[in-house]
C-alpha cells in the first residue's frame, strides 16, 4: 500500500466557494459590506438563534463574550483544562481570574458534578467547552448557573450543528461561540462568531467588535448628520471581511454533508477498531446507526443526539506507549494530532496563578493517552482503509 500523507484535519473548498470569493472581490465591498449580515444571519437562522456576530477569529469572540459577559479585573471564570488556551486567555485578557474544573471521564467536557464545588463569591462566569464536538450538558449546566447568578460562555469551536436532546449549541447558554478556522467544519481562513438569544449582548458584542464605535441612530446620544458617530466605549477592531463572509456563507450550504460525512468516518473507525484491546475509543459518540443511505446529504430532520465529530481523540491505554504510536503513525505520513496539552499545565498558567501537574488528574491522564486521528469529510475509503492499517501494524 502506497505511503500518503493525510493530516488529521483539512479545510475543504469547491468551485463555488472560490466563485462566492470572487464575486466578492468584483463587487463594491471588501469588508464592513452586505456579506457580513448575511452570513451572521444563515449561521444563526441554522442554529435557531435570534443574533450572531461575526468576529476576525475565535479568539477575539471569545475576548467578546468575556466584555459581553462583564466579567471585571479580579472576578473569576470557570473552564475546562481541555481545551486550547484561547477558552481562558479570553477571560483574562479583561482581567478575569481562572478557575479549572477536571473533566468528565467519558466524554471529556468539563464534568458537571465538579462545577459546583469551584464556584466562589467572585465567580461570575463558566465557560464548558464542547470537545471534538460532543455538545456538553448545556440544560444542566443552565440550572447550575441560574443558582448561581452565573453567564454561559459556551465554547462549541468544535461543534457547529451537533444537537443534544434536540437542541442546538446556542440553547441554554447566554453566548456561543464558534470559530471557522481551516480545520473546522466551516472554513473562512480565520473567523469566529458568537451566538446569543439576548438583545442586550447583542449590542455589547457589536460595540466591541468595532471599537466601540456606533453609527445606529437607535443607540446615539445625540446625532448631527449621517456622517455622525460615537465611541461609546474601548473597543476593539475585531471585524471580518465581507470576501471571507462570502466564502463562510458558501461553506454553510455543505455543513450538512459534513455533519453526515463526519459520522460516516466515525462509523467507520468504530467498526474498524473496536476490537484493539489496546486502544480505547471514544465512548461519547452518539449512535451513527441513523446514517441513511450513503447518497443522503439533506440533515433537515437531524437526529436528537448529532456529534459533530470535529475531532476522533482515541486513548492508547498504555500511555507509555503513545508517543510511540504517534511517531509511528507520522512516520507513515499519518500527520495525527495529540489535543490538547491540560491548559493548567502550560508554564504561563504555573507561573501566574500557582497550577501545578497533578491538579486535575482526568484531564491529565487523559492527555498522557490521547491522540486524534484524522477527521475531515474529504478522506476517501482508500486514505481510512491506510489509517487503520497503520494503527493495526502497530507493534
């Protein structure tokens, strides 16, 4: 069998994606033009949510959501050390104080039962992370967070249209954010947005996107002409483009294949490995067995439970051995990925609230076990069929 090379994940662009880019760049808008409303308004009318705004990148949406949330210097912030650090740098770039909580076991999100017992007086916002897009508890986590007077910052990078219970990401949590860098589901080079259901993020959110500037006659202080404006506060510049919003808005008319082709590939994997006693696959999958007929794109009635399948992390149950597996994989042109480094462990989180290994034992051995093998819709029978084959011939 022939050696290739297959990341572990890959934007996928067509010709009406590049046609989308370049009307774009022949119409009269490069950026602050129609594009913008028009894909905030297909990603938020997809999830069933009343705004969306778009952002530059995720991480600026989450920074967003943070001022949104008006989580002050000193005031703490919960979130899960599995996660890429942007989840928390959010929080602290307003001056926020973070505060882990270990994940679950089986689906590797931030673990419900732990939540609690972390909240303190200057607690004010929790940020659960839905990993490899499985959609984390957001209706109990909900419950938790009226008791508490707490904002839901929902980080679903990973799960654009994955549904639990019925539900999309952007129910039961004050904002969502997703990020639709090359690897995602929806490819805009960088780019994120926030979803939310509450007028009044809404506003803080376009406000700090664009420096805090106005020009809506709706929110001015007064008003001396249409050229008239107000910085209202400090804000940021944190706008996306229209040729970028072109080609997100074009990437959405697939998301559905994508969902579909996602959980093939989990299927796939899970009939193909499951019986390796030494390596542990993910056990929070949903059930696949609702694919339908493999010509089927069309999600419109989409199942209950969808896993949106941004990530298949699997386990080498010896964690000796994992590095191994993982250079033997890449040194068959396999280029996998280990997601993600515990966030409490990076030296600048050591170094400035005094985190240490040992902290939050799952999410650490977990990391010591993981590896994500590659995941995207465009792998082909013959690219899978390879991956398994290196990870059987693994010695």
């Amino acid at each position: 069998m022939t050696k290739m090379n297959i990341p572990y994940g890959r934007q996928t662009i067509d010709q009406d994606d590049i046609d989308a880019v370049v009307e774009a760049l022949k119409s009269d808008f490069m950026t602050q033009g129609p594009r913008i409303p028009e894909f905030e308004k297909v990603v938020a009318d997809y999830h069933g949510c009343k705004y969306a705004v778009a952002f530059c990148n995720g991480t600026a949406a989450l920074h967003a959501c943070y001022h949104a949330a008006g989580l002050r210097p000193g005031e703490e912030f919960i979130t899960s050390p599995i996660t890429f650090a942007a989840s928390a740098n959010g929080g602290l770039y307003v001056g926020g104080i973070p505060r882990f909580v270990d994940i679950d076991e089986e689906d590797f999100c931030i673990d419900p039962d732990r939540i609690e017992e972390a909240i303190t007086p200057r607690t004010r916002v929790v940020t659960p992370v839905s990993f490899a897009g499985y959609p984390v508890d957001l209706k109990r986590l909900r419950t938790i967070a009226d008791r508490h007077g707490l904002t839901i910052i929902h980080d679903a990078a990973h799960a654009i249209g994955a549904r639990r219970d019925g539900r999309s990401v952007s129910e039961h949590a004050d904002m969502t954010i997703l990020s639709f860098h090359p690897v995602k589901h929806i490819a805009t080079g960088e780019g994120g947005m926030v979803l939310t259901d509450r007028e009044d993020l809404y506003r803080r959110l376009i406000l700090f996107r664009t420096h805090g500037i106005t020009r809506d006659p709706a929110m001015l202080q007064k008003n001396e002409g249409a050229w008239y404006y107000e910085m209202q506060e400090l804000g940021y510049n944190y706008r996306i483009t229209d040729l970028q919003c072109a080609l997100g808005t074009s990437q959405m008319k697939k998301l559905d294949h994508s969902l579909f082709r996602r959980n093939e590939i989990a299927r796939f994997y899970r009939e193909a490995l499951g019986k390796l006693d030494w390596l542990q696959l993910p056990e929070c999958g949903f059930d696949t067995a609702w694919l339908p007929d493999p010509e089927y794109r069309d999600l419109a009635k989409k199942p209950a439970d969808l896993h949106a399948y941004h990530l298949f992390p699997v386990r080498v149950r010896d964690a000796a051995r994992r590095k191994d597996f993982f250079d033997h994989l890449r040194g068959n042109g396999i280029f996998v990925q280990v997601h993600y480094i515990p966030l409490h462990t990076m030296p600048y989180y050591r170094e400035s609230f005094g985190f240490k290994p040992g902290d939050f034992p799952v999410a650490e051995r977990f990391y010591a076990q993981e590896v994500s093998l590659p995941m995207y819709p465009a792998l082909t029978e013959e690219q899978l069929t390879f991956v398994v084959k290196m990870i059987k011939d693994f010695k």
